[in-house]
C-alpha cells in the first residue's frame, strides 16, 4: 500500500501465477530486468519459494507517464496449501492485475487444463463488471512445432484458441470459464533457458543464459510492456 501511495497517478500491474515450482520467479526477474541474484527469490529446494503476493520494490518505466509494477503469486498445488487457498491467491492476481500470466511448462495438455480447474470457483467470487486484465499463457521450455491435425502450421494464438476449444463435454468447463472471464487472451513460447543450469543457478549468474531465449524473453517484455493498462 505504501508503495502505491508514492507511484505516479498512472500505473499497471503485471503478475505470474502457475503450478509451483516451474519458474513463475525467474521468468518475472528477466522482466524486471534485474541483475543476477537480485529481483524475487528463486527457490532451490522441492518446496515453495513465494508465499502470498509479493511485490518487487523497483517499479518499471513504461512510459513518461505509466510505470509498472511486477507482482509474484504462490504457486498452485503446493504440498502444504488447499485449493480454497489457491483460489483466494489466484482471485487476488486477477483483481489487481493489468496484464495476467499463466506460466507453465512443455505443451498444452488435460494435465495443463486440468491444473486450472478451480477456475470455475475463482470465477464465482469475481463480479461479472469487473474488467478483467488480459491473460498470456506462457508456455515454457517449448520446442514442439505448432501444426494443425492437418499439418497445417499455427500461430501461438491459434494454438491456443484450438487448445481452449478441444475436450469432451465432462471437460469443457474448465476451457469455458477461462474463455468466459478472458476475453483478451494470448500465448508466448519460451524455449529452454539452458541445457545445463538450473534455474536458481541462472538466477545467481547469467552466463549460461541460452541466447535464443534472452531473445524471446527481450521480445515478450517488450510486448507486454506495450500491452500493460493503468489500475483503474
């Protein structure tokens, strides 16, 4: 709150949410920017880093009049937190979020899906006027091609238009509450950081960093820095 009391009038919020552990820290600490083993915590063992919200402390210029603010959200399926706690974090980074991002890792699948499916909770305790931000589902370590079942090539926004459009009736809720409360929706591949560090030594030096991620990981902060909206 303090934080927000000394920001210009203007201001955006992007934040991470995902399945824990898959490296929601790391990928929000090449959008701050920030140098190595500064920014968000990236934790080095099998139990949960962040706890809560949090919110970094350096505030990104957008514009002249429009900075940023990078929030980090507790993991989804942690060993040691209920759904219901999922879905009060999950809730609170829809609300206070310009731009929402889902990061998990590989492709699309059930599992993927399945991993959102307390969305349909998350969507009865957010009023059908408030504007919801616009979502990216960031899909990391991806190398696959994106190609149709008639092999024909496919956008990442057509992938992920297929993706939220396939499944059975006993299936489709999940697909349905996330087209129904994003209307601005998109995807971004990132393919794997490095072929030997982990992300925590990735964090403390970035030299093994693969450049063809730094690449996309330049391309997908500028976009998304394009994209943020104030709070209204």
């Amino acid at each position: 709150i303090y934080l927000f009391l000394f920001l210009p009038l203007s201001f955006g919020i992007i934040s991470c949410a995902g399945k824990f552990r898959t490296g929601k820290s790391f990928l929000l600490n090449r959008i701050l920017d920030s140098g190595p083993s500064k920014g968000f915590g990236v934790g080095e063992t099998v139990q949960a880093c962040t706890k809560g919200l949090w919110i970094s402390k350096n505030v990104i210029s957008a514009s002249d009049d429009l900075n940023v603010i990078v929030m980090d959200t507790e993991g989804i399926d942690a060993l040691d937190a209920s759904s219901e706690h999922d879905t009060r974090i999950f809730t609170l980074g829809i609300l206070l979020s310009s731009i929402f991002l889902y990061n998990s890792v590989g492709h699309i699948d059930e599992t993927a899906i399945k991993t959102l499916s307390f969305m349909s909770k998350v969507s009865e305790f957010i009023d059908c006027d408030v504007i919801p931000p616009k979502f990216y589902w960031i899909l990391r370590d991806f190398s696959l091609q994106m190609v149709d079942k008639n092999g024909k090539n496919m956008s990442n926004r057509e992938y992920l238009e297929y993706s939220l459009n396939q499944g059975s009736d006993g299936k489709s809720e999940t697909r349905n509450c996330i087209k129904t409360m994003f209307k601005e929706r998109d995807l971004y591949t990132l393919p794997r950081p490095s072929k030997t560090d982990t992300a925590q030594n990735l964090n403390k030096k970035h030299s093994n960093l693969n450049p063809k991620f730094m690449s996309e990981m330049g391309k997908l902060r500028e976009m998304l820095l394009d994209d943020v909206k104030p709070i209204c």
